[in-house]
C-alpha cells in the first residue's frame, strides 16, 4: 500500500510539471468522522480520523491532491453485544479549485478513494476493499509565510457488498488541518 502511496506521489510531481514552478502543500488533518448508515452508526459511532495530504497545483488555481486517512473503533455487536473492531483506511486522489486570497482561500474538491475495510469480531473476520467518491468544501487561512490552517467539511461514500446485504462506509467529516505551502 506504502508503494502505491509513494508511485502516486511521484506521478503527481511529474504531471504538475516543474516542482519549482508550481505551488506544493503537504497537510496533517484530523476530522470528527460520523457514518451515514444507520447500523454502521449504532455499532460504532463516529470519532476522530487522521490523515495527511500533499497537494501541487497544475493552473490557475486548479491543484492535484493525493491524501490517506485512518479511522479505528470498537464497538458491540448489536446481538450478543460481543467486542467488535473496526478499520477503515481511505486513499486516494483527486481535484481541487482554490480561490486565492490574501488571508483566505477557500476551495471546493472532489475525488476518488481506495478504501480498505476490516472488521474483526467473534463471528469472523471481514477485509474487504473498494472504491468510493468524496467531495469536500473549506478554506485555508493563512498563518504566517507558508504556515496554514485548514478548516474543511466533507462527504464520502463507498458501498460495501458482503454476502447477503450492503452497506455505506462512508459519511460526513468536519475538522482542521495545520499545512505548510512551498
């Protein structure tokens, strides 16, 4: 998955051309993550998800953006009320338009994430894969010379079929991220 991760990254700094000329952020983010499918939530809740992000912009405003999160609960079974554990780690990329301002620049962006599932409980263990869209609005607020801070929203989706029934992992995040660009 680190290879995947790093290919990407070095794909991304080919395309956007030369490193120098363009505008390159890297971002450390942590969100309050709440799933929309109801059984998802009554088992585990939302809580905090981390990630990281690199970001290079290619014209006028329009950047590139490769990110990955990770989000880990417990929860019971709605049952037997037995351990249940929880993983989900989102990877992906995508578009992102930013308006530049002198103290603000908000941005709207949509993309496509790999996401790897695993739940592991008495019953068995599931580890699954799939992909999935997002879309996020926010705006950067500059700091200081390239010191940032990120406040977004977000939504994702990714449906995951198992063998009688289907579910969304996906959801609604809110948080900040602390960003510095080159």
């Amino acid at each position: 998955m680190m290879k995947k991760m790093i290919v990407m990254i070095v794909f991304l700094l080919l395309v956007s051309g030369s490193v120098a000329a363009a505008n390159v952020i890297l971002e450390f983010k942590i969100q309050y993550f709440s799933p929309v499918d109801e059984e998802f939530k009554d088992i585990y809740g939302g809580g905090l998800m981390y990630g990281g992000e690199v970001s290079i912009g290619v014209w006028k405003g329009l950047e590139l953006w490769f990110g990955g999160s990770y989000f880990s609960r417990e929860g019971e079974l709605t049952f037997t009320k037995e351990k249940t554990e929880l993983r989900i780690i989102p990877m992906g990329g995508g578009l992102r338009y930013r308006w530049q301002g002198r103290t603000l620049s908000p941005y709207t962006a949509v993309g496509l994430n790999h996401y790897q599932f695993k739940e592991t409980n008495s019953i068995g263990e599931v580890d699954i894969a799939e992909f999935g869209f997002m879309a996020a609005i926010g705006s950067y607020v500059k700091v200081t010379g390239g010191l940032l801070i990120d406040l977004f929203a977000n939504y994702s989706f990714c449906e995951l079929s198992l063998e009688d029934f289907g579910f969304n992992i996906g959801g609604f995040g809110a948080g900040i991220g602390i960003a510095y660009e080159f």
